[in-house]
C-alpha cells in the first residue's frame, strides 16, 4: 500500500521530501522504504517516531520539525487511491478530498455550505448526527503546514480530544473556525485497507486492473485462474492459484488450492484450501482455513 502512494508523488514530481511517522514496527518501514527507494537522489526520506498512538493529529504534529510555512499534503498510509493529485495540488485553498460512503460510522464526514467545508465530524454515530455522506478519503492539502501544526498544538495544550484522541479532524475545525478555507475535491477511486476485507477487495482491484498475461515458469502440475501475481524465488507445486491471489517473494505452496488470498513473502502452504485468507511473513500453514489472518504465530478470523 505505502509503495502505490509513494510511486504516485514521485510520478508527480511535486515533492522533494517525504516524512514517514512510524510507530509499531516502523524499522520495518523504514527498511522497506529505503531498499526500494533509496536510490532516488532528488527526493529525501525522513522517519519520525509516534511513540504514544495518540491520534492521527498527534502523529502528524511529530513532522513539524521538517515543514514550514510552505504547502504540506497528507496522505494516510493504509489507503490506495487512484486520483489525479494535481487536481488537488493546484487548489487555491486547502484541501480535503472525500468519497461518499454508505457506512458514515467509520470516517470522519464533511459537510460543506458555498463550495467550503464548514464542519468535521469524527466517526459519528449514526445520520442522526449529520446527513452528510461525504467520507474524508486521506488525502489533505494544508496551504500552510504551520497552521495545522498551530491548531493540534492548541488541542493538546487545552487537552481536546476525541475518543481520546487528539484528532486532525478537531485541528482542522479550529483551523476553519479561525478562517481557512478548505474546498473537498471528489475522488474518483478511494480504497480504505484498515480492515481483512478491504485489503483483499482491494488486492482482487488492483490483480484486475493492472493484469497482463504472464507466463510464470513454475515446476510441478500447477493451475493458474487469472488474475494473480507470483514474485520471485516462489516454488509451487500441485496447486490451483486464483484468482485474486497474490504470492509475494520467496513463497512456498503445495498440494494447495487458494482464491482471493495475500500470502506474504517467505509464508508457506501445504496441503490448504484457502479462500479470503491473509498470511503473513514467514507464516506456515496447513489444512482447510477461509476468512483469517494468520500472522505471528496467531489466527484471527473475520
């Protein structure tokens, strides 16, 4: 997920810099991060550390040491979007880019009044709170980064929080309450992995969009159902693959049938029917499994 948003801002050739707040596991970010894109010599990474999950307004405050005055696009890191970024990036205001959601529960909603966005509510309740449809989709543009700053600082010293937490949402409200304007740009396409579910819809969106016919040179008596995608070093043998299946280097699979499943670098699967299964890193699994997450020695059904 964070490579498609980082292979988008290089594409634009806006930014010089990219800021990384990491937390739990966050070595393995910046590793990850740094073997693919360490070459690139005209844009720097930098990795700061949320040690306290305190929200999402607290998480962003952690880069204020990197930005000025100067325009700051936010993107959350657990979201894929296909969407022209100039068009949000060219704004005359601040920006907010939302998608219209039927479940409103489990986003911060806009409303807007003029062509500007007037008020933000957290993850309300129910539409008994606003009729609003419109989800934030992860995607913010701050004319001026101090402001926002300015703003989550104000919550923390007065100790405003939300479920909590100190949320971007309530920094851009004090934002707006004292005079920025933010617009809200439609996205086209927005697909939220925070749950098991959405990252497998959103795998089997991207293995349909971006399939072309690959012959995989594979040993053994193996079935492939496009789409899929098969990385490097995988060895598999006497299986069905797909569809909506992606393997990740250095897999392992045999005697196997799978559909609508991540399987992680270096997991392996042995004689296993898995549907809508999320294996993780150097997991191993055998035997019939549909609907979990296997990961750290641990099975989470959903």
């Amino acid at each position: 997920m964070l490579f498609h948003l980082i292979d988008e801002l290089i594409r634009s050739g806006r930014f010089d810099k990219i800021i990384f707040v990491i937390g739990y596991l966050g070595v393995q970010i910046k590793n990850a991060v740094l073997n693919e894109y360490g070459g690139f010599d005209n844009i720097s990474f930098e990795f700061v550390e949320q040690k306290e999950m305190l929200g999402l307004g607290h998480a962003i405050y952690h880069g204020r040491m990197f930005v000025g005055h100067e325009p700051m696009l936010v993107l959350l890191g657990d979201t894929i979007f296909e969407f022209d970024l100039n068009a949000i990036l060219n704004s005359e205001y601040s920006a907010i880019a939302v998608k219209d959601v039927e479940d409103i529960r489990r986003f911060g909603i806009v409303e807007t009044e003029n062509g500007f966005i007037k008020r933000m509510i957290e993850k309300p309740s129910g539409p008994e709170i606003t009729s609003s449809k419109s989800a934030i989709a992860g995607i913010y543009l701050f004319k001026d980064g101090q402001k926002l700053f300015d703003a989550v600082e104000y919550l923390m010293e007065k100790d405003i929080k939300t479920k909590n937490e100190y949320q971007v949402t309530d920094a851009m409200q004090k934002m707006i309450d004292d005079g920025e304007k933010f617009v809200a740009p439609v996205i086209q396409n927005w697909f939220d992995c925070g749950k098991p579910e959405t990252l497998l819809s959103t795998n089997a969106y991207l293995l349909q969009r971006d399939w072309v016919e690959t012959k995989y040179h594979l040993p053994g008596s193996v079935t492939l159902i496009a789409p899929v995608y098969i990385g490097d070093n995988c060895v598999v043998s006497n299986s069905v693959i797909g569809p909506n299946v992606t393997l990740a280097d250095d897999t392992s699979v045999s005697n196997s049938k799978i559909q609508n499943s991540i399987i992680y670098e270096g997991a392996k699967v042995a004689e296993a029917d898995l549907d809508e299964v999320i294996l993780g890193h150097g997991e191993s699994i055998k035997g019939a499994h549909k609907k979990i997450i296997h990961a750290d020695g641990s099975e989470v059904g959903f």
